[in-house]
C-alpha cells in the first residue's frame, strides 16, 4: 500500500503534508489524541529563530480560536530542535489540555500534538509522558 503512495513523483508531491493520528476510546466528551504531521519547511523555518517565529504564530493562531496557550518556548530535544506550545480550551462542556511539538529536520517541520481531558485522574502522568514522547521521537 505504501509504495503505492511513493511510487511516482507526482504521487511523492501530492504527500507534501501528511497527518496520522490516533485515538484513545472514550465516552468521556473529551478523547485522548495524538497526531503527528509532516510538512514541507522554508529554510528561514528550520533555524531557532524561525522555529521562535512559528511558535509565535502558532500562539496567535490558537489565541484567535479562543484556546489558553503557554508562551511558544523553543526546547532542545534529542532530535533537535523544537518549538513547544502548551494550553486549554473548552470543548462539550469540559476542558480539554493540548502540547504541540514543532520539530523541524531535513527541510520538514514535523508537529507532535496530544490533546486530552483536563480533568483526567492521570492528566500529570500524561503531561510527564508526552514530553518523553517527544524527546524520544528520533530521524533515522
């Protein structure tokens, strides 16, 4: 199936970004989630300091939709690195907690996001775990 979706180069540009995600079940109104997408990146985008501009950007955006969110911080990472965004925002009456990783490798920004219910018993221990998720989260 894969080399179905790269067999060509046409196929290979039509892949210019690309998202999985996965998804805890719950009949909680909030679902715990992770997302990782593939982008292309500029080149001024892969430097810190473009990393520092896109995470401003990032919090703009997210402002604008009504989400809390942490001051973009860049964060060095195993991989390299990585603009780190973190915050809240209400959805079905709960709130939902969401960290956003931006790694940028290779001329592609590469987003690791989780999102989760604020209220959840474990919502420390998976705060703890997303962050070795992403420290963990290696190019080979």
């Amino acid at each position: 199936m894969y080399s179905s979706f790269v067999a060509t180069a046409a196929a290979r540009t039509a892949l210019s970004h690309t998202a999985f995600q996965a998804f805890a079940y719950s009949t909680e109104p909030i679902v715990t989630d992770v997302t990782v997408a593939v982008g292309p990146a500029g080149a001024s985008q892969t430097t810190i300091a473009g990393l520092a501009t896109l995470g401003k950007a990032l919090a703009r955006t997210f402002a604008a939709q009504g989400r809390t969110v942490s001051a973009p911080r860049v964060v060095a990472l195993r991989s390299g690195h990585a603009v780190f965004l973190n915050g809240a925002y209400r959805v079905n009456g709960a709130t939902a907690e969401f960290a956003v990783y931006v790694i940028a490798h290779d001329r592609k920004l590469y987003e690791l996001s989780f999102h989760a219910d604020a209220g959840a018993s474990d919502i420390a221990s998976l705060s703890a775990t997303i962050g070795r998720i992403a420290d963990a989260f290696a190019f080979s």
